[in-house]
C-alpha cells in the first residue's frame, strides 16, 4: 500500500552540490518545500576526517551493487548522505574557465558548445563563493577566468614541504596558484559543504522539510503524460507518494538518469523525459590519475590541498589540443580516493621496506593530473529490470597520458633542487578505475533543440512542463577542473528562474 503525503509547492530529491544549494536558494520563497534525501546524517568523524581508516575500499562505498558494459559486479564510490558526495570532496570549487563554455578541439574530436556562456554564468560563481566560504586569490593563474569580485576569503597557505614545492615549480617558469577551496573557518570541521551551506540553513525556514532515509523509486504523471504529479519513495520499508507542483532532481548524473528511465509508463515507454533518447547517454567522468613524490623526510599526512597548476591546461608547445589540470592531492591520509589504488602504496613499499601504510603515505607527496572526458553516446547509464548498468570506455587518454608525462619530468627537473626527495624515484602514478564515480556529468545534457537534448537552458526537462534537473547531469561536456562550483552555481541560477515561476 503506498501512504499518500500531502502537498507541496516544489520538490528536491537529493541533498548534493546542486539539491542542497537549491534548497538555501528557495527557502527563504516561504513556499512549501520537501526535500527527499536517500542518507542519513553523516557522523562527523566520518567526514573528510584525517584516519588511516580512509584507505579501506569499502568505506565511502554505497551499499548496492552496479554492473559494468561486461556484466562485472562493482561497489560505486557514492556518498548516500545528506550533502551526497560533498561531505568527501576534498572542498575544492574551481570556476570552468572562459573557454570551457566555448567548443573546444581535443585530439579526439570536439567538446560541444554550451548554450549559456560564462558571462551568464559569472554573477552566481560569485554567489556560489560567498555561499559556500571560498578561500582563493584571484590573479594569479593565467588561465583563471575574469571575475566581478575577489574570493571573499584568503588563500589557504600551503603546507611547509608544499610551499618549498611551489616555489620550485615557479622557477620552472609555470605558474602554481592557490586552490580555491570552500572552507567553514571553523577549526575542528573546516570543509565546507551542501550540507552545511545549503541544507541546514534551509530546514531552519518553517516551510521547509527535510526527509532523510528516503529512497526515490519512481516519478509519477498525470494521465496526459506531461506533468509529474507524484514522487514515490521508499521510507522504513513502506512506499509513500509526495504530491508537488514543481520536482527537481539532483541525485547525481547517474542515479538522476536511473531514475528518470526506471519511471517509464504508457506515455514513455522509454523512460520519463526520454523522447530524445539521451537519458542517461554521454556520461562523463574526468580521466584521473596520481603521480607521487616519496620524501626522505615526514609530513603531517593530513595537511590540506592548497595548490594547482593549470599552464597545460589548452596544451603546450608539443601538444596543441587540451591536457588538463595538475593539483595536489592534500596528505595522503585525508584523501580517500586513494582507497581506490592499493597497488601504488606496494610500490611505494619497495622504496621503503618495514614502512606501513601510514608511515608510507607521511612520507609522501601525491599530486592529481586531471583531463577531461569527452561525450560519447556510447557511454550511458542503462537500467536492465532492477540492475543499474555502466557502460563507460575512457576516451581523450593520450591527452591524460601525456599530463601525466609532462608532470613526471616536472618533478624530476624540481627534485634536482630540493632536499628530501628520493633521487631517481620514477613517480608511480595510478588511474582511478570506474568505481570512482568522482566528476560525474552528461546524462542529461541542456540544450535549445529538444531532439539533441533533454533539458531546455534553464535545466527543465523538455517533455516535462514540471521537472528539473539540476545536478552534473546538464553539462553537455566536461572540464579538467572539478564540476562542484559549476554545478552549484547553475543550481542558483536556476533558483532565479524557479523564484520567478513560483511567484
């Protein structure tokens, strides 16, 4: 039997980067909103917190299975929470750069124009950094876009062994720059995220709701087919249906897709906002991969990213078409991806004999080489009776290779100078497996024309006079910087049009 709830003037089903910063944009409206989240309150110690712990693979894994394009089993790195996947993000919040909107030629063919530039973009990056405390300096990386108003906080300084690093790398005539980082200034908990800027601001407003433990089954339409009237979601075991005038989904660019396929009818047989086929096509997810520097002398292992270097980002003199992004990946003990890659720290191992893991990763420096993805129909979430389908093959690899090149020699040309560093180390590098599930986008591009994209330029479903999407799933291509910042900025410059609907 499923309990009829009563009804609200919009729904949110998700609580990440896009649902959480929704939810503060809305709240203030005084309409009636629910907001649907399939986690839990994460326990603090939990949170991008400094433990050895983090190198367990299960730990920030969703407890369900997925199958890959063989048929292969694997647990996704998702976060089921309230905040999603912004409680273990690491806080870093890049803008896309200028050209980023732009088409761009890759090696491999070409990232698709965005139909809204960053000029449209620029005011709510802004807002976006206020809301969510971004620490920065603008003016220092040649490729960082133009923007109306400095960070509102300063750059967090670089950990003493880092900063002896950047300044190396200075005098190879790149440009490190502070990593824009989204911080609550707060001591014993400094990263921000969608849970402590979005949605607990947003429960403090009477007319909001928030539900937790409520997994999102299905999205119900009136008999015509072109408005979602009701959203059914699982809570303790028993199916409730929540009645709205307006839903917007941000349950990630994967299980956003899943969703909108699984909630197939009569009216769409081939999933909900599918007419153009595209759900769940074109997902991408950044080409990742760690380089590691191993130190004669210990660290912290829990110090914070603070640097970036972006002068391969379009390329360079051997190589006209983009590389990516080079940032470091803060002490190896706080970043979790490296629950993902095991083999690197058995390598490491053979240059240190009698270390354990811990002694290990305080004795190392990681680096993260990032290019972008691009977007391929063949790559796409499928939904096959109860099982989520990903079929995904890299593409754009010679480009991520030769970042990942270009950032060995730059090490080894640095070391040369610096104390502390074993001489001749060849920097084992890993790539992240499809298990991580980190930069997701694409499964539901935006667009004008309704036959090439499922959303229309303000993020509403073009079958769907009633349903938004506002997580990754909009990017109708992919950037070597994360798409946090983007994707929150864009959830507020939706919350704009959404003020202006409800009103």
């Amino acid at each position: 039997m499923i309990i009829d709830d009563q009804t609200y003037d919009l729904i949110i089903v998700g609580t990440g980067a896009g649902g959480g910063t929704l939810a503060a944009k809305l709240a203030p409206t005084g309409k009636k909103i629910l907001i649907l989240e399939r986690g839990d309150f994460m326990p603090l110690e939990e949170q991008n917190r400094s433990n050895v712990d983090v190198f367990k693979r299960e730990r920030y894994h969703a407890p369900e299975q997925w199958y890959d394009s063989a048929g292969e089993e694997f647990s996704p790195q998702m976060n089921y929470a309230v905040g999603g996947n912004t409680k273990i993000y690491g806080s870093v919040l890049m803008r896309f750069r200028e050209q980023d909107f732009e088409a761009v030629n890759h090696q491999t063919g070409i990232s698709p124009e965005w139909g809204v530039k960053y000029a449209d973009f620029e005011p709510y990056y802004t807002e976006a950094e206020q809301l969510y405390k971004v620490h920065g300096q603008a003016g220092v990386d040649p490729t960082e876009p133009p923007h109306s108003h400095d960070y509102p906080f300063p750059a967090v300084d670089h950990d003493p062994q880092v900063e002896e690093i950047v300044g190396a790398i200075a005098q190879q005539e790149l440009h490190p720059a502070p990593l824009p980082l989204g911080l609550t200034r707060q001591e014993e908990d400094p990263t921000n995220d969608s849970e402590v800027s979005g949605i607990r601001p947003a429960i403090d407003h009477p007319n909001v709701t928030l539900k937790t433990g409520a997994k999102v089954v299905c999205l119900h339409t009136n008999p015509s087919g072109q408005v979602v009237k009701g959203v059914e979601a699982e809570i303790d075991g028993q199916a409730y249906l929540f009645l709205s005038e307006i839903v917007v989904l941000s349950c990630g660019a994967v299980n956003s897709a899943a969703l909108l396929l699984r909630s197939k009818s009569d009216r769409h047989p081939d999933g909900l906002a599918n007419s153009s086929g595209l759900v769940g096509r074109n997902l991408m997810k950044s080409l990742m991969s760690v380089v590691v520097q191993l130190s004669t002398k210990p660290n912290s292992g829990s110090f914070p990213k603070t640097v970036c270097v972006n002068d391969f980002y379009w390329g360079d003199s051997d190589f006209p078409y983009p590389m990516g992004q080079i940032q470091n990946s803060g002490g190896l003990l706080t970043d979790i991806i490296f629950a993902e890659a095991p083999p690197m720290f058995s390598i490491l191992a053979k240059f240190m004999p009698g270390f354990g893991l811990k002694q290990l990763a305080t004795h190392s420096i990681g680096w993260w080489a990032q290019t972008a993805d691009l977007p391929d129909p063949n790559n796409r979430v499928r939904v096959e009776g109860n099982k989520l389908a990903i079929d995904y093959t890299p593409n754009n690899a010679e480009a991520h290779d030769r970042l990942v090149y270009r950032w060995r020699e730059t090490l080894k040309t640095i070391e040369k100078e610096l104390d502390g560093f074993q001489r001749g180390f060849m920097h084992p590098s890993s790539e992240i497996p499809i298990q991580v599930m980190a930069n997701q986008c694409g499964t539901c591009r935006f667009g004008e024309d309704p036959t090439a994209s499922v959303l229309d330029l303000n993020c509403r479903t073009h079958d769907i006079d009633n349903l938004y999407v506002v997580d990754g799933s909009f990017f109708p291509s992919n950037a070597s910087v994360s798409p946090a910042l983007t994707i929150m900025a864009n959830a507020l410059r939706v919350g704009d049009h959404l003020i202006e609907r409800l009103q």
